[in-house]
C-alpha cells in the first residue's frame, strides 16, 4: 500500500481552525492510500516558539514530505510590527517555502457553478453560465524576488529600490504550463500583462509568442491587466485560462475571490519541479480568527489539489470536491457566504467539516 507523507503547517490566524478541517477530512477520504501527517512550527507563532518563521527542523520536516500542506500565514498590521521585518512570516518563511522547492507555478482557480450565482455580487445576467477561470500566477520571480536596498540619500530623504526580475526561461516554463492546461479545458489562454509601460511585459510577450507557436491548436488573446480586471466583473465567462507575472497573478486572484463571494472559496496549489505545496489564497483573516467562523473550502480544497497534483489521486481528489459542493449546494455555508442569504443555513467551520465528512462517508 502507497504512503504518502504530508507536511502539515498550520500557520496563524484562521490556519489551525481550517487546516483542522482539512486533515479530518481527508482521514475520511476513502483509499488504497495511507497518509502519514508531520506536524511542524511555520509562521508568526513559529517565530514567538522558537525565534525562526520558517525553523530549521520544519525545513527538513518538508524536505522529506511527499508534499507540503499549509495554511495561511501572518497577523494584523499592529502584531505583525512586533516581529522584526525579516522574520515576519510573509518575508521571512512564505516567500523562503516557494524559493526552496521553485514553486514556480500557482494554480488559482476561480470557479462559480450558476447553482451558486447567489454567492457572487455579480448579476445573474452576468453569471451567465456560470465562471470557471484557471488563473495560473508565476510565483517566484518578479518584484517579489528581485533585488531590493533601502537607505537615504545626502539630502536624508529616504528612498527604496525594488527590482522586477525575470529572465526568459522562468517566463517560459509557466506559460507553458498555461497552454498545456488550456488544452485539458476549453483551449483558450488570455495573457495578462503591462506592455505598454513595463519593459518586463515587453520580454514576457515576445518569449509567450515564442511558446505559442508549440500550441496552434490553444487560442491567444492579450489584454493589459488594469482592462482585465474590468473584464473580470463585466465579462467573467470569457475566461479560461489567464497566464500573468507574480504580482499581478497576487491581485488579480483575490479579485476572483470577490467574484465568486468569497476568498474562503479560493483554493491554490503551488507547483515546483519536484515538489508542491498546497494553501488557500487567501490569509490568515486575524479579523475572524478564533471564532469559529472561518470558511474551509479553499484549505479542503487545496489538500484535494494535493490529492490530485501530487498523488495522482484523482479519484479520491473528486470525491472530496463532490462532498463539499454538495453541502454548499444543500444549502450549508460558513457566515461569508450564508449571512443574509435566504434558504442558507449558517455553519461554524468545524460543523462544515463534519458535514463534508458525512457525504463522504455515504459516497464511499
Ligand atoms: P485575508 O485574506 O486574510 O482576509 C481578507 C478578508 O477576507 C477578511 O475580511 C477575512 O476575514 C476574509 N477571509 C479570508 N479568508 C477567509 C475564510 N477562509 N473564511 C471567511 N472569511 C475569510 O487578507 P488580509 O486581512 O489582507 O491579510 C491578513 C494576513 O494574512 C496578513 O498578515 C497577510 O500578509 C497574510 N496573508 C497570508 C497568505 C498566505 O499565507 N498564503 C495569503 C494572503 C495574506
Ligand atoms: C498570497 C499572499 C502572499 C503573496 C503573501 C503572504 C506573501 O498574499 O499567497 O496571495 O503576496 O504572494
Ligand atoms: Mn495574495
């Protein structure tokens, strides 16, 4: 029998409360398979334990993981400030766990069945058919990698330097794996960029032409990403999948979190040549933290991403996704999506847990 060891960071905020949800159920997912759990320190309480965010012994711990399951990182503005800069969990281990493996590419999918056209601010005309968009992120070039100095000039006015950094090789391996997601889909790939003033767009799209001509069977479209996001709320439909730069990739996802109500529906898998790790795109929500409120889709669904990206699970992957879109298409919900909506019943994140676990159980 196959035995699949995970990493399992659970981060700050809403990460405990969620990340609980997502190892209960997949102790439930019915399979061949055995899943071993290897707890480690990660983040902002990581760093108040032990004095490292991202400490050595969680560093071996995913080293040797068949895969990294984590969620979100990070405090309010006010707490984040008792931490010194360098080991604030964003700088200090998110961004080092996507170094380390080279998780180069961030599968963001937005996804809006009409059957839940009622969640989505958007009108019902505008929903249409419902929304399902892959937006693929380049996750570890850009702004957020690039070279970077602080300091003050002779005058004493203080100045800060960041660098966009991207060479041809990193721009071409995610869009390739744009196209060949897009041939799994509808075949259509929206490129998303800034052309008209950044000369790292000027680079990207002269290297996606170049990849393009390997998929004449995908359809290319470009838009600049400031017109993309307006097409986002007008148009959403249009979309299949859309390729960006980091930074972009950053905004524009939790842009999709708005479009299908809530960011607690915005699952991530971050992929790397040889390993991959899996967290909701969105954080740690200190606003909510530790009532009990927190939605655990996203964090559910990134462990089924894990199931299907790392394990080949696929069929254990749906079974998980098919539980929890029937509790929600049922009419149970966490508060982001259930408050004031008629017909919805409103669950803490455990009782939806419990009743994701329960359809699973009578699926298999
Ligand atoms: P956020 O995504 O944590 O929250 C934004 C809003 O969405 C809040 O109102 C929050 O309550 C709500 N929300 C988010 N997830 C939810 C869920 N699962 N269920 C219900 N509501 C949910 O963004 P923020 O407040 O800007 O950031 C908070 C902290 O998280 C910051 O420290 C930030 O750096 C960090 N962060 C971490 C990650 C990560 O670890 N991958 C990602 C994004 C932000
Ligand atoms: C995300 C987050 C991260 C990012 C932070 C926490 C480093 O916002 O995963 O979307 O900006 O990439
Ligand atoms: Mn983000």
């Amino acid at each position: 029998m196959r035995k699949y060891r995970i990493a399992l960071l659970s981060g700050d905020g809403i990460g405990p409360e969620i990340v609980a949800e997502a190892r209960k159920v997949l102790d439930a997912v019915s399979s061949e398979a055995e899943f071993e759990w290897l707890e480690a320190p990660f983040g902002a309480q990581a760093y108040f334990d032990t004095g490292r965010s991202f400490p050595d012994e969680t560093k071996q711990i995913c080293d040797e993981a068949d895969a990294i399951l984590k969620g979100p990182v990070g405090l309010s503005k006010e707490e984040t400030e008792r931490i010194p800069v360098d080991e604030r969990p964003e700088r200090g281990a998110a961004l080092p766990l996507r170094r380390r493996y080279d998780t180069f590419a961030n599968y963001r999918p937005v996804i809006l069945p009409p059957s839940r056209a009622h969640f989505s601010p958007l009108k019902a005309a505008i929903v249409g058919d419902g929304i399902d968009i892959l937006i693929l992120r380049e996750l570890v070039g850009g702004l957020y990698f690039g070279a970077k100095e602080r300091g003050v000039d002779d005058s004493g006015n203080r100045f800060v330097n960041e660098t966009l950094e991207y060479d041809e090789q990193q721009m071409a391996r995610i869009m390739h794996v744009a196209f060949g997601e897009a041939r799994k889909r509808r075949g259509l790939v929206h490129n998303i960029h800034k052309s008209n003033v950044m000369l790292s767009s000027v680079l990207w799209n002269e290297v996606l032409d170049e990849v393009a001509a390997a998929y004449p069977d995908v359809a290319l479209k470009h838009m600049l990403v400031d017109a993309a996001t307006t097409a986002l709320c007008l148009d959403p439909g249009q979309f299949d999948v859309m390729v960006m730069e980091n930074m972009f990739g950053d905004i524009l996802s939790d842009l999709g979190g708005g479009l299908i109500g809530s960011l607690g529906l915005m699952p991530s898998a971050c992929v790397g040549p040889e390993k991959a790790y899996y967290e909701p795109s969105h954080g740690s929500a200190p606003d909510i933290a530790g009532q009990s409120i927190a939605n655990p889709y996203a964090m559910i669904g990134s462990m089924a991403m894990m199931l299907e990206i790392s394990f080949g699970l696929g069929a254990e992957a749906a079974a998980v996704w098919s539980a929890m879109d029937a509790v929600l298409e049922e009419g149970y919900a966490t508060p982001d999506l259930a408050s004031g909506v008629e017909g919805m019943t409103a669950l803490a994140t455990a009782a939806f847990g419990d009743e994701v676990v329960k359809r699973l159980r009578a699926g298999g």
